[in-house]
C-alpha cells in the first residue's frame, strides 16, 4: 500500500486539575487593563503540526502517538495532549 501525506495536530496543555500560570496571566490582563469582565479563566496550549508519510489514518496516528510517549513531548505527569490527523 502506497504511503499518504498526513498533517497531524498535537495540542499540549496543563491538566484542569493544574494551575495555568501564563493564562491567569492573561485572562487577569484583559479581565483588569482591558474590561473584559466577562471572562472566567484562559488555558494556554502548545500546538504542534507534524507532517508525516504513513499508509493510513490510524498508522499516522499511532507513530505520532509514539512519537509522543518516546520524546515526552508532554510531560504525562502535568499535562493531557490530544492528537488529530488532518
């Protein structure tokens, strides 16, 4: 079986249960210096975009998630990651 060109979408953040320094930095600089009292809370992610050659949907996903595990691309103690193949 011929090899496709995927795009997969790894998106890395803090689990809920974990504070989120950055976005409390955000979401208090628009909540308090821009007036956006309507916002509750902000998360931050990484989002990282993989270009990869692999003969299915499902084969693409798994070597990502490989990828994933073997380089600690997200720390499992802290953080979730989802991966969507595009």
């Amino acid at each position: 079986m011929a090899e496709k060109e995927f795009v997969a979408e790894v998106t890395i953040e803090y689990k809920p249960v974990l504070s989120d320094p950055e976005g409390s930095v955000i979401a208090n600089d628009l909540m308090k210096r821009h007036g956006f009292e309507s916002v509750q809370d902000v998360r931050t992610a990484k989002l990282l975009k993989v270009r990869l050659k692999a003969s299915s949907r499902e084969k693409a996903k798994e070597l990502v998630e490989r990828m994933c595990r073997e380089l600690r691309l997200a720390n499992p103690i802290s953080q979730n990651y989802v991966i969507h193949i595009l």
